[in-house]
C-alpha cells in the first residue's frame, strides 16, 4: 500500500503512477483483445484466401499453357502427318502417271509394230499378185511374140514350158531373191 | 519555485511537472482518472478502430485504410519479424503489429492538435510494454531450448574461453534479465518526455516572447523552431515504435536462436 502511494505520487517521471499502470493495462488489454478477436482472424483468412486465389491463379495459368503445349504439338503432329500424306499422294500420282505413259507408249509401240506389220504383209501381197500378173501378162507376150517370129504355134506343152524356163530366168536374172 | 520564477518576471520554464495532470473524475490514487488515463484509452480505441476498420471485412485487392493498415503489417512481417528472427517470427507478427502501432499511436498524439501529450511520455505502457516483452521472450526461450538449455545459453554463451565466464556470464545475466526491460521502457520514455518538453517550452515561450512589445521579433524564430520541430517529433515518434519493436523481436528471436 505504502508503495502504491509513492507511485501513485507520481514524484520520479521514471516510475510509473498506480492509477495509469492500471488503466495502462486495461488500455493494452482493449489493444490485445479488439486486434486478436476482431481484426486478425478476419486478416488471416483474408491473406489465407489471398494466397489461395494467387495460387489458384498461377495453377490455372499453367494448366492452360500445358493445354495449349499440347494442342500445339497436336497440331503440329497434324501438320507433319498431313504433309507426309501430301508427299505420298504425289508420290503416287506421279507412279501412276509414269506407269500409264509407259503403258500408252508400249501401247503405241505395238500398235505401230503391228501397222507396219500388216503394211509390210499388204505390200508382200501386192507385189505377189503383180508379180503373178505379170507372170502371166509376159507368158502371152512372149506367146504372141514368140509365135510371131516363128509363124507358126507352138503346142500348148511346149508353149508353157518355155513362158516357165523364161520366166525363172528373168526372176533369177533381175532379181536376186526370187 | 515557479511563482518566485514569475514574481522576477522571468520566463517560467516547463518542467517535468508539466507531465503531471490533475484527476478528472475519481480521487487521487489507484483509480485517479486524469488527461493521462483518457488518452491511454483512448490510444488503445484508436488503435483497435484502425485494425478493425481496416480488416473487419478485408478485400483481397485492398483499399483505403486497409491499403495503410496492410502496408504497416507487411512492414512489420518483412522489415521485423522475418528480418530479425526468421521464419519463426511470423507466429509474432501479430503481437509485434499490436505493439508498434499502439506504441506509434500513443507517441503520434505529441503531436494530435487538441491532444498534444504523447501517452508514452508516461512511463506506464512502456512499462507495462516492456514487462510482457520480458515474460514473451524469456518463456520463448524456456519453450525452445528448455529452462536450463536457455539459461545456458544466456549466461554461458559459446566460443568464450571458459575463464572468460567470470566476467561474461554475470554481465549476461544482468544484461538479459534485469536491464533488457529497463532499457527498453526508459528509451521510449525518455525520448518522448525529452520531445514533448522541447515543443512545450519553445510553443509557451512563443507566447511569452508575445506579451512584450521588446520580444515580440524573438516570438517568430521561436515558433519557427517549435514547427520545425512537431515535425522533427514525427519522426521521433515512428523511429521510437519501431526501435520498440524491432528490439523485441531481437529479444525473441535470441531466445529462439541459440547462438546470436
């Protein structure tokens, strides 16, 4: 009690007076309690709710840009497929086309073969029945020539059988092949 | 002495006395409600409305006081507690943000027109401040390293030759034990008895320097002084709360940390 007097005099700055010690603690208790129960509670999960949502944020940023790395390798997947299908469509057009200019070529070749073929039979042909004509044509040539310098016929055996031994010599004489 | 003072018609000088208030309401004792006693409330008011205004209903893109408020805690989370004590401090965060802005808002009324008395000038809150930081740092070193492990480490720091202790081991426990709450309220204390006296005496011999016609040119410079210095006690004000603070969470943070 005597101390409390002495402080409560409050003589010595340095020490403190009874009645603001006490109304200094009730002071700081107010502090302690308003801050711990009304304002700290509510700032903690505010900073709680803060850190989640940043989080949160930053979560869903990276999983839109995994997302958009994988479309991006999709796509390019895509793209790198699409061209190779490209090159082997080409690649096939240009197997087809070569495989049809061969086949029309070996077509036009057979077909030009096979004309001259016929040309070549037709002209043996030809040369066959004028040769044959004119077998014939210089047996009575030769006939009429021959009964007009001997004035006389001959017999139709001895007839032939010349125009035949003339006529091997002219093939064998003019022409080589015979 | 005063009125031999002014019976010589000098100037009276502000002393320490001017510290003392009369009671308002109740009688001189233990329940004496004087000037003192309503600004303490009032500082205490004063600073539960700013957390509570500011944090009652927090956004999470702050805004205002809450803008402010959040400034002084994430000050108080970065530049104190995880500066001076590390990741353990941010369990303190909350403790030392009530000390520093009570602290600061009882200093800053030096300067509240209308108030000018800075509550802290009275050795009361530094006082009772100063005690719980004593109780929170020695039960966080009893709760870290065990009561003897923390009294070890107090008063027998290591890497000191043993003969060494001799000397180092009472001064340690001096040092920690007796002078850590002394030092700690008589600073703010005394800094702020120091402020308030300086205002006062240049603001009241402004005055006096006015009621002659002879000083009245000494009045400017007097005044100019006693502005220059409001601002001047601004300062004080914050850089006393936050050596407060900052020096508690070095008191707990030594308690935490062995070696420091």
């Amino acid at each position: 009690m005597h101390l409390l007097t002495i402080l409560a005099a409050g003589e010595n700055p340095i020490l403190p007076a009874a009645n603001e010690l006490i109304f200094g603690t009730i002071a700081f208790v107010i502090v302690i309690v308003g801050l711990f129960k009304f304002a700290f509670p509510s700032l903690g999960a505010m900073l709680a709710e803060r850190t989640a949502k940043i989080q949160g944020e930053m979560e869903k940023a990276e999983t839109t840009r995994l997302e958009a790395d994988k479309v991006l390798a999709e796509y390019r997947q895509n793209l790198a497929g699409a061209r190779d299908e490209s090159n082997r469509i080409i690649e096939e057009a240009r197997r087809t086309a070569d495989q049809l200019r061969k086949d029309l070529q070996a077509k036009a070749e057979q077909e030009a073969q096979s004309t001259v073929a016929r040309a070549q039979e037709e002209i043996r042909a030809e040369r066959d029945r004028v040769f044959q004509e004119l077998r014939t044509q210089v047996g009575e040539i030769a006939v009429e020539l021959a009964g007009r310098v001997v004035g006389s016929s001959l017999d139709k055996g001895t007839h032939e059988r010349l125009i035949d031994e003339y006529i091997d010599e002219v093939a064998s004489g003019g022409n080589g092949k015979g | 002495m005063l009125a031999a003072l002014s019976g010589r018609a000098g100037f009276p000088a502000p002393g320490i006395d001017i510290l003392k208030t009369p009671c308002l309401w109740g009688t001189n004792g233990a329940l004496c409600v004087n000037r003192v006693v309503i600004y303490m409330l009032l500082a205490a008011i004063v600073t539960v409305c700013l957390f509570v205004l500011a944090f009652r209903r927090p956004s999470l893109v702050p805004r205002g006081l809450q803008n402010v408020m959040e400034a002084i805690v994430e000050f108080v989370r970065n530049g104190i507690a995880i500066e001076v004590i590390g990741p353990e401090g941010l369990a303190f965060v909350p403790l030392l943000s009530a000390i520093f802005v009570f602290v600061l808002v009882g200093n800053l009324f030096e300067v509240i027109p209308g108030i000018q008395f800075p509550v802290n000038s009275r050795t009361a809150i530094p006082v009772i401040l100063a005690v719980l930081v004593w109780f929170v740092f020695n039960i966080v070193g009893v709760k870290k390293q065990g009561g003897l492990g923390y009294i070890k480490s107090v008063l027998f720091p290591p890497g000191v030759p043993w003969p060494i202790y001799i000397l180092v081991t009472p001064i340690e426990f001096v040092s920690t034990f007796v002078l850590r709450p002394f030092t700690l309220f008589v600073r703010l204390s005394a800094n702020m008895i120091a402020g308030h006296l300086i205002l006062t005496i240049f603001f009241v011999g402004t005055g006096y320097l006015l009621g002659r016609a002879l000083t009245i040119p000494f009045a400017v410079p007097s005044f100019a002084l006693a502005v220059g210095l409001t601002g001047f006690e601004i300062l004080v004000s914050v850089l006393q709360a936050y050596i407060f603070t900052i020096l508690t969470a070095v008191y707990i943070g030594g308690a935490i940390h062995v070696e420091h």
